[in-house]
C-alpha cells in the first residue's frame, strides 16, 4: 500500500519513474511501496517475495550502491488493469515487470525481473 508520503503511480509508466527518484534518495521504504505486499522481485539468482524480503533486498542494494542512472523506458503494454512495463538500463540489460492497478486505482509491481542480460 502507498503512504501519504510516497506518491502513487497513476499509471503503470510512473513506476520507473518513482523508482529511480526513490532509489537516489535511499528510500528503502518508498521503493516497496511500489510492490503488491505479495510481489515477486528476481534479480540474477536472487528470488524475493513479498515485502520483507523486497525491503530486505533493496536495503543490501542501497547500502552498496549509491547512484542509479535512468533507464530508457521501453513502451508499456497495457490489457485493462495489467500492464508490462519495460526499461533498458545503461548497461544494455533489460528489466521486465507486470504491474496491476490496484482498488484505489494507482499501479503496483506484481512480478519484477530486474534485469536481463543481453546475450554476449
């Protein structure tokens, strides 16, 4: 669920947008707040579900990184209250997400494969 101190995604391509601003911040918090309470983050061999462990994982993340560039946003497709969004980071890898609008009508993260490696 969004707190009053985060802003709602009030469509699934704010998200990026929300998650880059919240990462530079440091806002552990802010970037789970993306996630459905049960959403499933993949990173490489890590598999993180629900918002212990995503909080879990972004807090190890913040602690060793600092700075994260904006991806190139990739278009969104949309079927009713779900969505894929996309990005292309600056290392050439690829996230993929699936995002649903939620009752209060903003946008969360259900699956969030953060990154794919182009093949070398």
């Amino acid at each position: 669920m969004t707190t009053a101190q985060h802003e709602a995604a009030r469509d699934p391509d704010d998200l990026a947008r929300l998650f880059i601003a919240r990462a530079n911040e440091g806002d552990v918090d802010g970037l789970v707040a993306l996630y459905e309470p049960e959403a499933v983050l993949a990173a490489g061999e890590i598999v993180a579900t629900g918002h212990a462990e995503i909080r879990k994982f972004y807090a190890a993340l913040l602690e060793r990184r600092k700075s994260f560039p904006a991806p190139e946003q990739l278009p969104t497709l949309r079927n009713g209250d779900t969505a894929m969004t996309f990005a292309r980071l600056p290392n050439g890898a690829i996230s993929a997400e699936v995002a649903r609008r939620q009752p209060g009508g903003e946008w969360l993260w259900a699956i969030d494969q953060l990154k794919i490696k182009p093949q070398s």
